[in-house]
C-alpha cells in the first residue's frame, strides 16, 4: 500500500528553497545540510542552476522530519527506503500535523527535566535546533521553556537542580548556534551586556542569538561587567551599538553602575535595554536618550531595520 501511494507521487522537479521550506517546515539551512551530508534528497538543476525540488521530495523531507520528532537521528533515517521510512513513523503524520510541534518539545524536554533524565532533555533541545530556524527557536521554544522552568521553580514543583540542569543545556545550546552564523566582513557590531550586580545572562543570551541570525557580528560580554569594562570593549571594536539586559529588580548597585555607564559613553552609541526589569530604570534610561526594548520581537524587528 505505502509503494503504491509512493509511486503516485511525481518526480517532476519544481520546487525552489524558499517552496520547500514552506511545504515541509524546514530552513533552507537545514534542508541544504539533510541534502549534502546525508543524501537525503537529490534535487536537480533548473538551466540557471538554481536547485529544484519534486513532490516527492517534498513527501520524504516531511516523512524524515517526522522521524526526527520522534527522536531518531537524521543520520539512522535518511537513506531508508520510503516504505521503511512510514513504516518507522507510524502515524505520526496524523498527529504532527494537528499537534503543535513547539509545545511538543517543550513538553518532552520538561519531563526529561523532571526525571533529571539529563540525556533525553539533550537531545530534545538538539532535535528541535535541527528541525526549527533560530528565530521560532527561540521565541517558541527556548524563551518559553525559560520562564515554565522558573515558573515550576517557584511553585516548588521543580528543586535548584534541575533548574541548574535545564539551565545549562539551554546556555551550551544557544552557545553553540552563536557560533553557527559567521558574520560578513562588513557586519554591524553588537556589543551585548549586562551590568555590574546583574547576574541573569539568558536574555542576553537570547538576544545574542537573534543578533547573529540576522548577521550582526555579536561581541558578547556576557553577565556582570563593570561599566568601564563594557565602555572599553565598544572602543576597541568600534562597535555603535549597546545591548544591556536587566532581570534583577531596581537595585542601588545596577542603577549606579548604568549611570556610570551612561556618564562614559558619547552620544553615538546607541544603547538598547530589555529584559524584564528594564523598566524600572527607565529614568535613567530615558535621561540618557536610550531606548527601551518591549520584547524579543521589538529587538527582533530593530535587528531587521
């Protein structure tokens, strides 16, 4: 049955990139890697050597997408057969396709944590960087998990362990895709940090993220720098742009360290400030002609611009 159904599905090429990541769900980047590393799929060449893609394509890629959500590697699936490949999904098609795949690794991922199964949470946060491009990573997945991980914290529902476990496995992802977008030569500078006495970084972290996603070359300080320190760095990179995060409600030591800040830099570099506290600062921030960030998707569309 699964042949026949196979069979009736055209290899006619004509599908761009941009079509497939439509159809299938998957970035660019990761089709490209399924198709050069694994042979997964085998487009053809349009006479202007764009790459085209079949109908058939386009069912495999869903067919290993699938496989993947339910935890196989890309490299065990990508060169099964298609029966074999249906066969080892089962019906998950039915269920991905109603189902929200953003909340299904959230959930995953939390019950691992629970369970302090350290190798499953791992592998959930690894499957979903494969599967989803970095922006709806970060805004569907990553950010969520963050806040439920503290919000189940502070209901008791989860102990400092495994909030130090989930903690870790989102920093050293999110370190590693930074390090997947190479800036071009002539990228912006952004030069991200957090004020002295303000320890919280996965804003900052996040922020970084969605920096070099959109090709700014990210120069990350990271939590707890003294304002001089963040001062110097923006002169020996020569970067315009600031990127402060604050969590830690109104303290002395933070507001007396923004000021300093403030007091140190000309009026060129333009200095956005998010996270979650930033707005009880907000008179410092507004005095010095500063701009506060809403949001992922305010210093998302910032980034674009």
């Amino acid at each position: 049955m699964n042949r026949s159904i196979n069979e009736s599905i055209s290899d006619a090429p004509k599908y761009r990139i941009g079509a497939v990541t439509k159809l299938t769900g998957l970035s660019a980047d990761v089709v490209r890697v399924w198709e050069r590393r694994y042979g997964a799929v085998r487009p053809v060449r349009s006479q202007g050597g764009s790459r085209l893609y079949s109908d058939a394509d386009i069912m495999r890629l869903r067919q290993l997408r699938q496989a993947i959500d339910k935890g196989h590697s890309i490299g065990r699936v990508a060169n099964l057969p298609g029966d074999e490949l249906e066969h080892l999904i089962g019906d998950s098609r039915q269920r991905a396709d109603v189902a929200d795949p953003y909340t299904a690794v959230r959930e995953r991922f939390l019950e691992a944590i629970r369970k302090m199964d350290v190798v499953t949470a791992d592998a959930e946060l690894s499957r979903a960087a494969t599967l989803f491009p970095a922006r709806p990573l970060i805004k569907n997945i990553i950010a969520p998990i963050l806040t439920e991980v503290g919000e189940r914290w502070s209901h008791r529902e989860l102990g400092v362990a495994h909030e130090h476990v989930a903690s870790n496995l989102v920093r050293g992802l999110l370190g590693s895709l930074i390090r997947l977008y190479p800036p071009s030569e002539h990228a912006e500078p952004l030069v991200l940090a957090t004020p002295a006495g303000e320890r919280h970084e996965f804003g900052l972290l996040l922020a970084a993220l969605l920096a070099a996603s959109r090709g700014w070359r990210v120069i990350y300080l990271g939590a707890d720098l003294p304002a001089a320190e963040t001062a110097h760095a923006l002169r020996l990179s020569g970067a315009r742009y600031l990127a402060l995060s604050l969590l830690t409600p109104r303290d002395g030591q933070i507001a007396k360290d923004i000021q300093e800040l403030a007091s140190i830099l000309g009026p060129a570099t333009r200095v956005w400030v998010g996270g979650a506290e930033a707005q009880e600062y907000r008179e410092i921030i507004e005095r010095n002609g500063w701009l506060v960030i809403r949001d992922l998707d305010d210093l998302d569309d910032r980034l674009r611009r």
